[in-house]
C-alpha cells in the first residue's frame, strides 16, 4: 500500500468487515496460550495472500512490518514484545539527539551479524534509508524523506548517496534533520531503518530475498504460495532481548484462509495445533468461537489503534457548512454501525479521532455524543443551517460495504439527509474515494498510528498541503483549514517530546471542532491458533495482531 497502510487498508476493512488496522494501547491483553513453549519445531502461518512486500525499504502494511522486523530484519530501534514501549534493537540505546533535535547519533552493538556471519554496518542502515527514496522501489514509509534534508535526492542505485547522514565508521551512524524531531526514537523503529548491504541491492526483486539481520532467513520463498524460514545461525541472541526465536521453521501456507482456514483451527486437528492465523478471524465463524469455550481460549483478542473514520468532503456542498457536518455528526447511529460490523467482539464505538495508544491510554469522548445519536440536536443544526431537508448526499462502496453503509444511511434519515448509496466494484471504489475531482460527499475510512506519536495521525488526515489534483493525500475530507496546519507546524517544531503529545490533544479538539472527521470505532483484532501454540499475544502497535517475537511450540514433535 502507498501513503499510509492506515487509510488504505482500514477503508477497505471498514467496508468490508470493520476487523482491523495498526498502534493502539499496550494496557489492553490478549488472551493468551495456555502452557510454556519451548524451542524447535515447525510453527506454520495460515494466509490466503502473498505479502505486500518483505523489502524493509517497501513494507509499510502492520501486519507485514511486525512479521518482517520479528524475524527477518532488526531496526535501529523497536518494541517490546506486546507493547508499545520502544527500546534498543540494533543500537545500544534510543539515540542520542543534539542541536535541539535535529541531529540524532546511533551506536550499533558489537556481535550483531547477517545470516551469511558478516556484520552489520552503519553503512548498510544508512543504504536502507537511502533506498527508500529511490522511485523505483514504491510503497514503503516516506519518514525518511520527510525529515532528512534530501534536496531532490532520488536514492542511490543510480551511484549517489545522501549527505545528511553520516557513518564516521562501521559502529556510528548520525542523521541530519530538516527540523527537530523529538520522537526520533521511535521513528526509526521502522523497517526504513533497518541494514541493507548494498553488494545485495536487487532493485524490485529483493522483495524475493530479502538478506537477514534477524533470527531467521528464506529458505524458500514461491510467491503467493509458500514462504519458508530457518534459522539464521549467525543471529546471537546475546544481542537480541526482544526476540525469542523458539520454533526451527516458520512456513507460511499462502493457501488457506478465510473461514477455511478458522474451521480447520477450531478443530485442532494434527499439524494444525501448530497453526496461527495470519488475519483476523472470518465474522462468519466469530460466532462458532465465541460459544465454544475451548475454541476461545485459543483466540488473541486485542483493540488495535487505528480509528475508524467518516470523512465529510468539505470540499463542496453540503458538508461545506460546518453545522450542516455537526448535523452529520449528531445524526450517526454508531451503535447500529458497530452491529452492521458484527458487534462488540469486533468494533468499539469512539468520541474521538485520537486512539487511546496516543492519550496516555485514555478513550476521549470530545463532543459527547451518545452512541446511538441525537437525532434532535441535528435537526436543530440543520435548521440553524438554513438547510431544508431532505439533504441529498451520496457515497461510493462495494457489495462488502453495503451494511454499514446501509447502517449509516438509518441514521443520518433520522435527521433529515437523503443517502444515495452507489454499488461499484471493489476496484473501483478506491480511485473514486481518493481522486479530489471524484470524491462523493461522504467516505468510510480511518487511519493508523505507524508508532505511539500524534505526529503520525492528525497531520496525515488533516493538512491541507497533501491534496493534490489526483489525490487527496491521506486528507480524504479535503479539509482546507489554514489555522491547523500553522499548528501542525508549531508542535512539529516542538523539541520536547511530552509537550508535544499535550498539544497534539489540544489539535484533536480544533480538528473535531471542525465537524469534518467523525469517529465511529476502533477495531478489535481477533486471531485464532492451534492448542500446541504458545505465548500468542497482540502487539497494540501492529494492528493488534500476534507478535512474532516470543510464540512458539508446546510440544514440537506435535507440528510434524
């Protein structure tokens, strides 16, 4: 996915089954395996998709980036198994900033090697972020050319190189920033920044081989049908807290997924007690789970932190008049949507744009709104609008999205809109909700958090200077509102990282002031695993989905 997985993937995950996107609060636990895991065996992962892409300079979707910086790739820095607190990987602590922020020195540990025994070098992380500036190799996470100074750079497979970061020698690597960025730490706990040794630079391909850093490597990998990884010998997990490592083998059966592959898991038959779910669990089988008592003790439930989102277009009448989108705000019924996804196992309703992952693990409810909606308020609203109903409005989704929309479309004609709801299919919804000139008046989506930062959320949806004629830039209500980008501005000048998060909580209130954005959920991410299957626990960060660091085996001779 390009941009933000956050948008893209929860737009389609909102109208198809509202099940899941990224970040979120570490506070909340999963359920978890029954019994100890030990190491060995043969760890098989159900998915009925090929990956987005392994290449740490292209992998920006949160599943794929936990399942490639747990076991394929270390960062500079990265999280706890579990949690969102960010700590040292592949340096020997979280930075070291000067000049107020705008240049951060790493150290690397001593010991740290690739799976052919040679070691890491400062070089090879500081190649990694040059290649994600590189047009050829799309879709990765553009922090890099967002803070770098870069002047034009266009990475290096035509022979040059970026002059803001230096490498005075194997072990030190010092980045240059247009600006202080306070929670740099954390930025770089993102595959941007993990090492790429430019003798095995392969352009596109190198999303096939990708060269190990971490406890594993690809002993085989047939794309969209099986991925296959062993043990990188060369891994010491001397240098490694995070990351336990326990099965011999990871095989990822491409093949199985859907409500296939979680009646197989609810039978828990043979190898399949070795199994995990890659994706969340199929809303027609949820309920199988749910009233199945053994069933459930073997599914990871965890709210993720992305929020799901509607966005107004602000762009064009009606919802160019501020009180005719508070209208829109007080007249959504939140309860029946989060029904229309499949219920509270699956979706929880929301006040606020900002997850509880970037409010000290705190849920805000901005406006109060009760759940259901205050069909008078709106009415009354729309009367001091000067707007008489019925308020004709239009939105584009696929067969998937018919519920919810249909959900939605209850609730607004309490107050008085007419919702046109327009079938395409599902590859045309994309190009419709995305192109400024295309846009409807209204959309699903969201967004997520890449790391527990409001840097990382309010300015991707709310300023105006990412539209552009063909694309709306994140900025899905093409909100055009000059006083919130002064203040994007003023809190990303900010050097000291606590004030900064305070005063992107103040920006939240000015942006649901606005009227533009309305929350409706987070998403609960449910994942379901075979009994032989141990230590399974969500990462608030990637989606809620499990973490790769610690799972492992019971009884390893159960997964032959």
């Amino acid at each position: 996915m390009t941009r933000n997985k956050g948008l893209l993937a929860l737009a389609t995950v909102l109208m198809l089954s509202l099940s899941a996107c990224s970040g979120g609060n570490d506070k909340s636990r999963p359920t978890g395996a029954g019994g100890e895991p030990v190491n060995g065996g043969t760890l098989t992962v159900f998915n009925n998709a090929d990956f987005g892409h392994l290449d740490p300079a292209r992998n920006w979707t949160m599943r794929d980036m936990g399942f490639g910086t747990r076991l394929l790739y270390r960062t500079l820095t990265t999280f706890k198994a579990g949690s969102s607190e960010v700590v040292p990987d592949l340096a020997t602590d979280l930075g070291r900033p000067s000049e107020g922020g705008k240049v951060w020195t790493f150290t690397l540990k001593d010991g740290v090697k690739y799976e052919d025994g040679t070691p890491v070098k400062a070089q090879d992380i500081k190649y990694n972020v040059e290649r994600s500036f590189a047009p050829e190799l799309t879709g990765g996470p553009d922090y890099a050319r967002k803070y770098l100074v870069s002047d034009k750079y266009a990475g290096p497979l035509a022979g040059k190189h970026l002059d803001s970061i230096e490498t005075p020698d194997d072990k030190t690597i010092i980045f240059h920033l247009k600006r202080p960025v306070a929670e740099f730490s954390e930025t770089v706990t993102l595959p941007t920044f993990a090492p790429v040794p430019q003798a095995k630079e392969a352009g596109v391909k190198y999303d096939d081989r990708p060269f190990s850093s971490g406890p594993y490597k690809i002993e085989k990998y047939r794309r969209k049908v099986e991925l296959v990884l062993v043990r990188n010998e060369h891994w010491d997990p001397a240098t490694d807290p995070v990351r336990k490592a326990r099965p011999d083998r990871i095989v990822v059966n491409m093949s199985v997924g859907g409500a296939a592959r979680d009646t197989r898991l609810i039978a828990d038959q043979g190898p399949d007690r070795s199994a995990i779910g890659y994706t969340d669990v199929a809303l027609s089988v949820l309920p199988k789970i749910l009233t199945s008592p053994r069933a459930q003790q073997r599914m990871s439930s965890m709210v993720d932190g992305c929020t799901g989102l509607i966005y107004l277009n602000t762009s064009k009448p009606p919802f160019d008049n501020e009180k005719v989108r508070m209208a829109a705000q007080y007249a959504v019924d939140k309860t029946a949507l989060q029904t229309a996804a499949g219920g509270p196992q699956v979706a929880q309703v929301v006040g606020a744009i900002l997850p509880p992952g970037l409010t000290g693990g705190v849920q805000r409810d901005i406006l109060r709104i009760p759940p259901t909606g205050d069909v008078d308020k709106a009415k009354a609203l729309l009367a001091e609008a000067g707007v008489q109903p019925p308020v004709k409005i239009r939105m584009v989704t696929n067969t998937g999205g018919k519920p919810q929309a249909e959900a939605l479309q209850t609730g607004l004609k309490r107050a008085g809109f007419d919702l046109q709801i327009d079938l395409v299919d599902t590859s045309a919804v994309s190009g419709i909700n995305s192109t400024p000139a295309k846009m409807p008046d209204l959309q699903f989506g969201g967004w997520c958090p890449d790391y527990p930062s409001g840097s990382t959320f309010l300015p991707m949806i709310t300023d105006s200077r990412l539209i552009s004629e063909a694309y709306h830039g994140g900025n899905a209500a093409l909100l055009k509102d000059p006083a919130i980008d002064k203040k994007i501005d003023e809190i990303d000048s900010m050097t000291d990282a606590n004030a900064a998060d305070k005063a992107w909580l103040g920006l939240e209130e000015q942006v649901m002031a606005t009227g533009a954005y309305i929350p409706i959920s987070l998403v609960k991410q449910n994942n379901l695993y075979g009994s032989n299957v141990a230590d399974v626990k969500g990462n608030p960060i990637w989606e809620g989905n499990p973490d790769f660091a610690e799972i492992g085996l019971k009884d390893p001779n159960l997964s032959k």
